[in-house]
C-alpha cells in the first residue's frame, strides 16, 4: 500500500471514529446494576479463579476497601474503573471487569 493511500486510510478512519467516541458517554449504573455485577463478579472469581498462593475468597474484602468510589460511581466507566482498582489489591493485572461494549470488540 502506499505510504500516501495508507494516510488518507488512516485519517478516514480517525474521522469516522472521533465524532462518536465524543458524542457517547458511559451509560449511568445504578445501584441494583451495581450489586448485580459485583455479586456475579465475587461468584465467578471465587468459584474459578485460581493462582497459586492467591485467596480469592478476599474478593469482598477487597471491594469493601473501594466501596466509597463505587457507590460514588455512576457511569460504567466510573464503576468498572473503581471494581478494577479493588481488584488490582491481588497483585496482578489478568482479572478485570470490562464493559460488555470491549468485551464485544476483543
């Protein structure tokens, strides 16, 4: 491809991209959405999660120790960012909670 096609792609594509990564913001969470997910959360991880050495049964200790910024969050991405900053307590960075909108497009 040529270096000038390979631009003119390029700025298609941040064009067509830009304008609606500007114009969406996260949807709003409320609390029972909230509750949901970490009690869906907390199951999953403390049923299959396994490292060596690792207590995943610390799960809800761990997300108490975030509960002021996820009770304060109201966006997904407010909430998936405060869930993630509990879970990064265990040491490592593999379990995260995603949005269902990234985890589509992986």
């Amino acid at each position: 491809m040529k270096f000038s096609t390979l631009i003119t792609t390029a700025a298609l594509a941040v064009s067509l991209i830009a304008p609606r990564a500007i114009a969406q913001d996260s949807p709003k969470m409320d609390s029972a959405a909230k509750k949901k997910v970490i009690e869906t959360m907390s199951t999953l991880i403390t049923k299959y999660a396994y490292v060596p050495g690792v207590d995943f049964n610390r799960i809800s200790t761990l997300l108490d120790k975030e509960k002021e910024k996820i009770d304060k969050a109201q966006t997904e991405d407010d909430f998936s960012n405060a869930v993630n900053e509990a879970l990064q307590q265990f040491g490592f960075s593999h379990i995260v909670l995603m949005k269902p909108e990234a985890v589509q497009s992986e």
